[in-house]
C-alpha cells in the first residue's frame, strides 16, 4: 500500500480518500488471517475471564428480569403462568433438560457416520471425481466471484 | 396496470424464466434472469386483483382456477417471492445453469401452488415443485445425495399419489374441487389429502425426508428448499384445514420432539432442519386453534420463518463454501476470519429466538396467545419448552459452535459479497419485522397489514404485542434459558459434540426396509432362477407362437389359411353380412 | 374465429361454399396438368387447398349457426329426386374441415419431398393428381347422393392408385403395391355400387336422405338387406377394416412419403365417414339386421383389428409399417366406438378420427422429414436421430405419445371417451382389450422412441441435419396440437359430438 | 419399315378418318336432343387418331397428335366442363344452372341449350384426350423384358 498522505494532501479529497482507506482496510484480513473487523465486533470475547464475567451479568439479569415479577401481577387465561417466576423457571427447566437428554439419547442414537453405508464410494453412474460432501477440500478458494 | 399482465400468474414467471435459464449459457444474462425475473413476478403479485379468479381453464369438464389471490395466499406468496429474490441473488456467486434454473421453477411452482384457485390446480404445481426441487440435492453431486435425493423424491412422490387419490374421492364425494375448507377427516379422501399434506408439512413420524434431504443439498440448494415446500404445505394445511384439533396435537409434538435431535445432531445444517421442523410445527399448532388471530400468526410466522431461517441456512451456506464442512465438531472460532457472516447469523438467531424487537416475536406470540386463550394448558407447556429448545439449538447451538467455541485454528476468507448481500438484506427484514410501529405502517405494522384478519392482528398489536407483560416475560424464559447454557457449560454438563449420524425414523425404511429388501433378494437369488427358468419358458414359447402368426414373416402377413386372398375374406364376410341380415329378420 | 370467417365472408362464398369447396381444386386440377413447372404446381395446389379450407371453415360455421344443422345446396338448382344434392351437416362439416387441414398442411409441406422423390417431369402431374384426390375425398364428404359419392369415391381411388404408383421412384415395390390396392379398391367401389343398385331397386332413389325416410316401412325388404350387406363390405374395405385391410400396409410403405402422411389421415377417414353415413342415416342403428351386423360383426372385427395389427405392428422392422399397421389398428378403435351403436360411441369414434388424423398426420410427416435427410425408414435408420434431428423427432415423439394414449395428450382423451362410451354399455373387457392394446402401442412405438433417443446412431457420420423448415412447421403445428387437444378437447369433441347427433335420428339430419 | 402388305390398309383408312371425324362431330351435336353426345363423339375422335396410329404406326400418329397435346386436351376438357358450371355461378345461379346462364325468365331454353353444349365439348375434350393419353401410353411403352426371354 503505497502511502496515503502523499497524494491525500489534496484538501478536497482527502477526507473521502481515508474512509475509503478505513474501510478498505477494515475488509482486509491481517496476515494471520484474522479479520479486521471481528476486532471490533467480537474483540471483547477474548478477553481473559469473559467467561466469569458473562455468567455473573447473565445471573445479574436473570435475578433483575425474575424480581419484577414479586412487585406486578400478571392476568393470563392460564392461571399457572400467573405464578411469579413461571416463565423463567420453565424457561430454565426445559432447557437444562434438553441438554441434559443429549447424553442418554446420544448414546442410543449416535451411529458411525457410514452407518447407512452412502459415505463409501461412489455409486455406478455417478461421477467419481465428484467431491464428497464431507471432505469437500474447500474447493471454491481459489474461483472468482470473491467481493 | 393493463389487463392483459393481470392474468400473467406470478409463478408462471418464475417457471418460465427457470425453464429459460437452463438454456442460457451466458453467465451474466442469467444472473439478469435470476433476479428480474422474482422482481416481475412481485410486481404483478402486488398489483393483481384480489378475490377473484384471474386465469380459469376447463379440463375434462373440471373447472381449473388457475390463478386467484386473496388474503391469505398473498402473503404466502409475496414472501416467496421476496426470498426467490434473496435466493437469486445469494446463488449469484455460482455458475451451475441447472441448479438456477431449478430453484426459479422450484419458486415458481410454488407460489403458483399457492396462488391456485382448486384443488387440481394444487395439485399439479404440488408436484411440480417435488420434482423441481430433488434437482437442487442431486447437484451437490455426492452419493449420499444421490441416494438421498431419490428418497426425497419417493416420499414427494407419495405425497402427490396420496394427494390425487383423495382429490378423486373428493370429487366423487363433494362434487368439486373447490378450496373450501374440510371439517370431517372420516372421510377417506379428506384423509388421504390430510396426509399428503402432513408429508409435505413434515409431520412427526412423516418428516425425516427433509432432515435427510435438505442437509444433502448444495449450498444454494439448502438455502432454496429451506423456504417452500414446508411453507406451501402449511399454506395447504390453514386453507383446507383451519380448526382442525388433531392439527393442534400434532404441532405440538412437531415442535417438541426435534429439540432433542437437535441438541445431539452434529452437522449444523441438519440442525437447522430440524428447527425447520420445529418452526412448522407452531404454525400447524396454530392451524388447529383455527382462530383469526391464529391463522394470522400461522402467516406471520411463515413469513418471518422463511427470512430468518433463510438467514440461518444461509450463513451455515456461507461456511460450508468457505471450510467445506459444517460439523459442529470440526468448526469453531469462525468470527475471526467472517464476522460479517457472524453477525448476520447472531441476527437471524436472534430472530429465530424471539427476542423482542425481532421478527419472531411479533409472529410466534400470535400463536402462543391463541393456545393459552383457548385454554390449551399441556399444548402451551410444550411450545413454551419448544421456544426454549429454540433459542437452544438454533439460537445458541449455531453461532456458538460454528463462531465461537473452541477454535478450531481455520482461517478463511468472509463470505462472497453476494452471499453477505443477501444476508445483509435478510438480517434487515428479520429485524424490521419486529421493530414497533413508530409510526403507522412501519415495522411489524407493515406485516400485520398484509396478514388475512388485519383487524385482528391490529387489535392484538395494539394491546398486547410490545405490553410490559409480554415483553418482560419472554425476557425470563429466554434469559433464564441463556443461563442455564451458560450453567451446563460452566459444570461440563453440555454433551460435546461427537462426529455420527443421529438415527431418526428413516432408520425404519434405510436400515429395517433395505434389510428387508436384501434379505428378499437373496432368497430370490435361491428361488428366482427356477422360476426365471420357468417363466422363460413359457414366453418364449408363447412369443414363438405370436412370432409366428404375427411378423412379416409369419402366417397373418402371408394372408393366413388362404394364401394371399383377401378377396376370400371379403366374400366370406359378406356372406356373413349377408346370413346375418337376412336371419335377422327372419 | 369462425364468426370471424364467417362475417368477414362475402355472400357468394356464404351460399356457394358446398360446391366450391370441392370444384375449386377440381378446377384447378386439370390446370396444374398444363403448367410447366412443379414449383408452380405446388403453390396452385398450396392455394387449391387453402381456399378449400376456408370454405370448410365456412361451412362448418354455416352449419352451426344453420337453425336445422343443415346446409344443402341443390347442384344446377335441379329438384333433390332428380338432381344432385349437396348436403352438409355436422358429421361432414367435421370431416370436410379434418381433410382440408390436413391437405393443406400437407401440400404446404410436400414441395421438398416432392423434389426428392417424384422426376422433375412428373411433378406438375403428381399434383394434378393429387388435386384430384383431394377434390375427390371432399367430394365424397360433401355429397348427399349415394351415386354421386361412388362417383366422387372412385376419383379419389383412381388418382390414389396413381400417387401410389409414383412412389416407384423411390421403390419399385411402389408398383405391385399400387396394383393390389387397385383391385382392392375397384373390389370394394363394386361392391359399394351393388348395394346401391339394391337400395335403388328398393326405394326408387339415390339421394341418401330419400332413402333414409323411405326404408322404415321397407327394412325387411330383401334387397334392402343385401344392399346393406353389399355396402358395409364395400366400404369396410376402403375403410381399412379388418381383415379387409391388406392393400393398406403395402400401399401407405412404398408410396411417396407426402402420400402416405395425407393418405393415411383423411382417405381411410372419408370411407369410415361414408360407412358412418350409411350405418346411422341412412340405415337406422335400430334395424334388427343392422343391430346384428352391429354386435356380430363390427364389434369383433374392430377389437380384432386393434388386438392383431397391433401385434403385427410390433414386430415389424419398417417405421412406415409399423405406422401402416397401427392405423388398422386406430381404425379399429373407431369401429369399436362405432358398433356400440350409442351417441356416446359413435362420438367417441369419430372423435378418435379427429385424433388420429393429427397424430397419424404428424408420424408420418416426422417420417418424411427423416427419409429426405437420412434415407431410410427401418428402426435401425432411425436410431440416434433423437440427436441429429432433436426438433423433427421431439414432434415425432410427442405425435407417438399421443398414438400411444399418454394422459395429456389428444390420443388419451379420445382413449377416455371411448373407454366410458364402452363403460356406459357394461362393456368392461372391451375396455381391457382396448388398454391392451395401447399396452402394444406402447412396445411397437417404444422400440422406436428408444432407437430414435436411447441408442447411437448406426453410421456416426450422421451429423445434425434437421428436415427442412418447410416441413417442420406443419409437422409442429400438428404436434402441437396433439397437446393443446390433449389438454382443452372441447373443440374436436364438441365437434364430434354434435357430428354424432346429426349421424343419429332423421330429424338431425334434415 | 416394309409398308408394301398394307397398301389398301393405308389407302382405306386415309379416307376413312376425316369421316369418321365428321360423324364424331354429328354424334356430339346431335346429343342435343337425341342419343348420343360428347362422350360417345369423343371415343370416336379418339378411334380416328387410334386408326392412324394402327395403321402409320405410333411414332406417325405422335408426331400428327403429339401427347402433350392429348394430355392438355383432356385437361382442357375438364375445365370447360367445370368453367360452365363457375359461368353459371358468374351469372348469379346455382353451379352448373344453365338457365342462369343468359339470365333469362322460365320458359325460354337458350342457356339450356347452349349450357348442354358447353359441357357436351368439355366431355368430347376429355374423354378424347383421355383415351389417346391411355393409349399412347400402353402402345408408347418399350417392353422392359426383351422378347427372346418371354
């Protein structure tokens, strides 16, 4: 990149020439292949013990969003969902237990992935240079229509 | 507009312009095809009279409305055109002429199904669109989805053979094929329709053709099927089917059951087939309530479901065109090296969990109002544990693992421009969909204006969308579901993802039917020859004899008996002639 | 459209339409024999055709609008007992219309089959004589005189036995071919003309309406009987019935292939119109001998026709035969709707006419289009033509879909009516015979379709070479229509429905 | 070719044709109103030409009445006949309404008359013109078989 303040002296141009500069330079990713603007957006997941300090915010806003509920009454046509706290409560039940049920069903369910015998080669009649889906190497790397 | 375009069916357009582009070999003409070609079908959808029938063909005395809009097929179709649009411009970094061509006739047959004014008409464009669309699976050119594509397509198939066996006895039994709506599902032929539609609108126990299929399909395939087939049969379902309460039930269970496929499924777009599942299933919920309120929400839901989890699709389109692969277990700390698409993904997400001031929010509410007011208690625990599942697999699941999580050390280009542009303008409309009404017709008003009971959707907008009640407690269940990930993670409870295929209930007919198969052709390997040699037998014998009297060389070219006298047989016959009149008479 | 016609038709055409329709070409017949040249020839003939077209058009709308069904026209304004009456009804408005289009379309095609297979010296002839062929076809179907129609029959047979002959130039064969029909046809013409000696002696009178209303009190007269029997014999066999049937397959094989293809759509069609005329109006389908002859005679030979020539056609090698066998095999078809002696039946019949002479018209103009190209008509000829020609075998290809009975096509629906006019009368293995059939249909033309798409063409030299663009429009134009009728059949069925209701009962007819 | 044995054939025949020409010419006009007319007066023209043929042989009697000329003649014939008939048409009638012809009131017979000879000539014509086509070409045609392998 040559350098900008040479030719952005022109004091019309300038202005227009460094935005186009930041963003161009915002769309470029570094050498290490780590994209310019994932800094800024995602930057702050980086940050040593974000984890820590997600749990505690999120238990912060859980407590807050559950409290409103001892001081305002609610009037739904179902009367469960009037008990305070319900919809968190449930929310939280029915996640955890989702998750939870990975582990029992994957262990009944999860089969090598040439279970149904369609990973191996190709059938007759169809290409067998053709990629598989699974090991596509990423083919399209190299063709045009990069913006 | 001029008359003459009023009957120019939407849907025509597309399948013409798709039947065009398998012919035009010039790169940049096709892509001008692919998104002009939506844009002119949304310009006449908008414009074209509703409620009455605007193309009518007769075919064997049967009365075929070919072309009719009105309230609720409009918006079906307007949000099938607008995603056609997105899906052209998304495909737009690929040169695959078969593959542009399949989708537009895909969309076209679609909303032209939609757009259907009888039941025949549905029919055939239902078809159409199973046939057109197995192309989009075949072209990912891999043996899996060979083989899933012909699966596909057998099921699709089954449904249109179900679908015109009861159109038949619907005929015979009602005497027309009008879209009236069905209220008795004893009648056999109502019930053959109910359950063409139930394939196609996956329900449970009928649905593994799609997470078979869609995941097999190429990366603007997925993202093409994602939007119509389900939606078109949930379209079906709320025209012949509204207040139906079996539908109630099985939306139901049609939301619940995929959220555990969901949480141990690997590969990330068979994830989001399984959210596909979840999603219909609300509307098919909403479907059985039947009421204004819940058709409404029916619609709106669609509408926003066909943008964010295109959204979705796309995104995990985008990554699989970057890394060639979309196992969960593989991917990891994408955000550095495509944030845009990580953005976009977390809006679409968001969107799909129904956080306020997203799409869903403004649509998925509709419905669960309409439950809890018809006093659907089980019914509401379970779409309540269904939103949560929700915001598990596809609202956390999806970014986390392919964005976030453990870096997986690739470093990738961002997405093409194209792919980021349809993103970009999905995003926009999962967000805008759900923004208030800050003045009239803005935001969520703007869709609540097109839905088929608007003052309904009005009413509801205005007393209880965006009230203190609703908003604070979808806060609860999804912050409180947000923390119990968190929890899971932060305890090492969250199963990890493994590489292997999840077994569903094509298990049945791709492990147990294929066995069967085998077993049967090894015992016809024992048996067959016998018979074959039996059989052999007998036809070759039998084609000697025809052989014999019928060829050039045999008895019959010859003249038969009588060597080359057909004068013989003319006099004989008019003998016969003859002896008959005269002893006719007597 | 034919409003359109018909408003925009000056009076003259209006009230003389019957006998320019068939005097027109017959006029100009003898012209063509005194032009120099072919080309010239053709574009008369090409004129000839198209004008008699329009009158058919006319006609047609003349009697639909007609408050009795009727346009008849009495020839030198001579009395109806002692002139020659023309007299044209919904039947043959139908098939005037069918032989005008198809000889229009096929005189548009023919110039460069005609320069590939016909002297140079010859052409101006062959058109003379196809001229003549085609006034006389549209003389048999425009005539109310019984005599008359023998007269108009043996000018349409005489100038055919000619154009036969013709096709010696591409193969001798043509010639003893040409002979045999030549006896066969005097054969049945005699025949047809005893029976009418009969039916004169009987009732004093040869115009066909007379005869019609005076039989009632004269059916169990013998000669009556006899006439009849004379008739259906004589006309059988220039129908192609089975097993009168076997001058066709020679003949349609080794006559020039413009020949064939109008030949075989409006010839065998004008004799079936004749015998329809004879069977419905003249004689009543409620005469016990004719109900007999019926359910005796036509019934079986019918399915015979469809069941055996099916099968012949199946092993033939020529595509020209295989096409020659399954149209005994379609007339059969008509005849079976014919002998069901309902409204229903005859409608189907005649509405299977309509069809198969779109279809038929089309195979065999295909066919023309590949023996100009490629020379040669056995399946191995045809092989990988799918490729070299993809628009005249794409045309070929929706035209045999259409023989076969494919749904969406015209050969399906007229399969359909005559399956329910079958139905109607309990008839249900008459049905299976008939879908057996199509089941061979669909072997003899899938050994073709598959050579023609599936397999690679013999010499590999064969480049793309499509038939001329001449050909291929009216070749398209009948394709098309196999699917448009195959889709919207209200046209050709209304047409032959009302073409049935005015074969049945006198009060129609008059 | 040795003409020497049909001296009296050639003498006889050289006066009877224009006779028998003549009488083919009664026979047509008598047709009128008696037994007769074009078609019979036309066989006898055609017979006086055959005679000649006989007589001089094919190739004297084709240079005398060439085939083009038979050929158009029964063209022609043809068209006299069907243009009486477009004639009538002209005239307002019916095809082939001869009294139509001259537009004359019932009663009075000229179109009648000259109608009938209208067509008596297109039948004379064509029939003659026919028969000498028909018989120029069975007596034109060279045997393709060589008479030693009959």
């Amino acid at each position: 990149m040559s350098d900008p303040t040479e030719n952005g002296r022109d004091n019309s141009g300038r202005f227009v020439k460094r935005a186009a500069e930041s963003v161009h330079n915002l769309n470029t990713p570094s050498e290490d292949g780590i994209h310019p603007l994932s800094k800024i957006l995602f930057g702050w997941t980086h940050r040593k013990g974000i984890g820590n300090i997600i749990f505690y915010v999120l238990m912060v806003l859980a407590l807050a969003v559950i409290s409103v509920d001892f001081f305002h009454a609610r009037h739904e046509y179902l009367n469960f969902a009037n008990y305070a706290g319900f919809y968190g409560v449930w929310g939280f039940v029915c996640f955890a237990f989702a998750v939870i049920m990975g582990w029992p069903l994957g262990h009944l369910l999860r089969r090598d992935e040439n279970y149904y015998g369609d990973a191996g080669g190709p059938p007759e009649g169809i290409d067998p240079d053709a990629p598989m889906a699974d090991d596509l190497p990423a083919p399209h790397h190299t063709s045009e229509g990069d913006a | 507009m001029p008359s003459m375009l009023a009957g120019l069916n939407p849907g025509w357009v597309l399948i013409i312009a798709g039947v065009a582009s398998l012919f035009i070999t010039m790169r940049q003409a096709r892509q001008v095809v692919t998104i002009a070609a939506p844009l002119l079908a949304l310009l006449l959808l908008v414009f074209a009279p509703q409620n009455m029938d605007l193309v009518t063909t007769q075919v064997l005395g049967l009365k075929m409305v070919l072309y009719r809009v009105d309230a609720l097929n409009f918006i079906f179709s307007l949000a099938f055109l607008i995603a056609a649009v997105l899906n052209g411009i998304y495909a737009l970094h690929s040169d695959d002429r078969i593959q542009d061509g399949a989708a537009l006739f895909y969309a076209g047959a679609a909303v032209a199904a939609t757009l259907a004014g009888d039941l025949m008409t549905l029919f055939v464009f239902w078809e159409l669109t199973a046939i057109s669309s197995v192309f989009l699976i075949l072209r990912a050119q891999t043996r899996a989805a060979y083989f899933a594509a012909m699966r596909y397509l057998g099921v699709q198939v089954l449904s249109g053979v179900l679908l015109l066996n009861g159109l038949a006895y619907v005929l015979k039994s009602r005497g027309d094929l009008s879209l009236e709506a069905f209220t008795d599902l004893s009648d056999p032929g109502v019930l053959f329709i109910f359950i063409a539609f139930g394939i196609k609108a996956a329900f449970p126990l009928l649905h593994n053709w799609l997470q078979d299929a869609y995941p097999k399909a190429t990366v603007v395939g997925s993202v093409v099927l994602s939007v119509y087939t389900t939606k078109l049969a949930v379209y079906a379902l709320a025209r012949m089917f509204p207040g139906q309460e079996h539908l109630v039930w099985i939306g139901a269970i049609m939301t619940v059951f995929p959220v555990f496929f969901a949480v141990i499924e690997n590969d990330l777009r068979r994830v989001l087939s399984y959210s596909i599942n979840n999603q219909v299933g609300f509307m098919v919920c909403g479907v059985g309530i039947g009421t204004p309120l819940a058709i409404n929400g029916v619609a709106a839901h669609a509408f926003a479901d066909i943008f964010f989890k295109g959204l979705l699709m796309m995104s995990m389109g985008a990554v699989l065109y970057r890394t060639g692969t979309v196992k969960a277990s593989q991917l990891g700390g994408l955000h550095r090296s495509m944030p845009w698409t990580t953005l976009f993904c977390i809006i679409g997400a968001m969107a799909i969990s129904a956080f306020p001031l997203f799409s869903a929010f403004v649509t998925k509410s509709m419905i669960i109002s309409e439950v809890a007011t018809a006093g659907y208690a089980v019914i509401f625990l379970m779409l309540m544990f269904a939103s949560a599942g929700v915001l598990e697999h596809s609202g956390i699941k999806i970014p986390y693992y392919a964005f976030f999580g453990h870096d997986s050390g690739l470093r990738v280009k961002e997405a093409p421009f194209n792919m980021l542009l349809a993103m970009g303008i999905a995003a926009f409309l999962c967000i805008f969909l759900g923004l208030p009404a800050l003045f009239p017709g803005f935001g969520h008003e703007w869709l609540y204006g097109l839905l088929p009971y608007r003052e309904e959707a009005m009413g509801y907008s205005h007393h209880h969308l965006f009230s203190f009640d609703h908003i604070i407690t979808q806060f609860q269940l999804l912050i409180f579901a947000i923390f119990a990930f968190v929890l899971l993670k932060r305890f090492h409870v969250y199963p990890p993802e493994k590489r292997g295929v999840i077994l569903d209930s094509d298990w049945s007919y791709r492990k147990v039917g294929y066995s069967l198969v085998t077993w049967a052709g090894t015992v016809w390997g024992k048996a067959g020859p016998a018979m074959t040699a039996a059989f052999f037998r007998i036809t070759s014998r039998a084609y000697n004899w025809i052989e014999a009297a019928f060829s050039p060389r045999g008895e019959l070219a010859r003249g038969g008996v009588l060597n080359g006298a057909m004068t013989i047989w003319t006099a004989a016959l008019l003998g016969i002639v003859l002896l008959l009149s005269f002893m006719a008479v007597g | 459209m034919i409003d359109a016609i018909l408003n925009a038709a000056p009076a003259w055409a209006l009230s003389h339409a019957a006998p320019l329709l068939v005097m027109v070409p017959l006029f100009l017949a003898p012209l063509l024999a005194l032009v120099p040249t072919g080309r010239i020839a053709w574009l008369i003939s090409i004129a000839a055709t198209g004008i008699s077209f329009l009158f058919a058009l006319i006609l047609l709308g003349l009697v639909q609008t007609s408050p009795i069904g009727v346009v008849s026209y009495e020839v030198g304004r001579w009395p109806v007992p002692l002139g020659i009456e023309l007299r044209v009804d919904a039947l043959n408005a139908m098939i005037l219309l069918i032989v005008t289009t198809i000889g229009l379309l096929a005189s548009v095609f023919s110039w460069p089959t005609v320069v590939a297979e016909i002297p140079k010296r010859k052409r101006a002839l062959f058109y003379s004589a196809f001229l003549v062929c085609f006034a006389g076809l549209n003389g048999v179907a425009i005539t109310g005189d019984a005599f008359n129609l023998f007269v108009f029959l043996e000018i349409s047979s005489i100038s055919t036995y000619v154009l036969v002959a013709l096709g010696s130039g591409r193969d001798r064969r043509a010639l003893p071919a040409a002979f045999n029909y030549l006896i066969m046809g005097t054969l049945g013409a005699s025949f047809y003309i005893i029976g009418i000696g009969f039916l004169y002696a009987a009732t004093g009178t040869l115009n066909m309406y007379q005869i019609s209303t005076l039989l009632p009190e004269l059916a169990g007269h013998r000669s009556v009987q006899a006439g009849f029997a004379f008739i259906l014999v004589g006309l059988g066999l220039k129908a192609a019935m089975w097993p009168l049937h076997q001058w066709l397959p020679n003949a349609y094989s080794y006559s020039p292939t413009f020949v064939t293809m109008f030949l075989s759509a409006t010839a065998t069609k004008v004799a079936l119109y004749a015998l329809i005329r004879f069977l419905f109006t003249v004689f009543r389908p409620d005469y016990g001998f004719e109900i007999s002859a019926f359910s005796a005679i036509l019934m079986p030979l019918g399915i015979a026709a469809m069941v055996v020539c099916s099968f012949q056609a199946v092993f033939q090698t020529d595509v020209r035969r295989i096409l020659a066998y399954s149209s005994v095999a379609q007339v059969g078809y008509m005849i079976l709707g014919v002998s069901i002696g309902t409204t229903a039946g005859l409608s189907a019949g005649l509405f299977h006419l309509v069809n198969h002479a779109m279809m038929k018209g089309a195979l065999f103009m295909a066919v023309a289009g590949v023996v100009l190209t490629y020379q040669g008509t056995t399946i191995r000829d045809f092989a990988g033509l799918g490729r070299s020609a993809p628009w005249t075998m794409t045309a070929f290809a929706i035209a045999a879909l259409s023989l076969i009975g494919v749904p969406l096509t015209a050969g399906f629906q007229s399969k359909l009516q005559l399956g329910f006019a079958l139905f109607d009368q309990g008839l249900w293995w008459a049905v299976g015979l008939v879908v057996f059939s199509s089941f061979l249909a669909v072997i003899y033309m899938g050994r073709v379709l598959e050579a023609v798409f599936f397999q690679p063409p013999v010499n590999p030299r064969k480049t793309r070479k499509e038939a001329p663009v001449l050909l291929l429009v009216p070749l398209w134009i009948l394709a098309l229509a196999n699917l448009y009728f195959g889709i919207a059949a209200d046209f050709p069925l209304g047409l032959a429905r009302d073409a049935a209701a005015a074969a049945f009962g006198v009060e129609a007819f008059r | 070719m040795n003409t020497d044995h049909h001296v009296i054939l050639r003498v006889i025949a050289k006066m009877l044709i224009p006779v028998i020409t003549m009488f083919a010419f009664y026979v047509q006009f008598h047709g009128d109103f008696g037994p007769g007319g074009g078609f019979q007066a036309g066989v006898i023209i055609a017979v006086a030409v055959i005679l000649y043929a006989l007589v001089f042989g094919v190739p004297a009697a084709m240079r005398a009445v060439p085939p083009v000329f038979t050929r158009s003649l029964a063209a022609v014939g043809v068209m006299i006949y069907a243009g009486v008939g477009f004639w009538a048409m002209l005239q307002g009638g019916h095809y082939l309404e001869y009294q139509a012809l001259f537009h004359e009131p019932p009663g009075e017979h000229h179109g009648q008359h000259i109608g009938i000879l209208g067509i008596e000539l297109g039948v004379l014509c064509g029939v003659s013109g026919a028969m000498l086509t028909i018989f120029y070409a069975f007596a034109g045609r060279v045997a393709e078989i060589r008479d030693e392998d009959w």
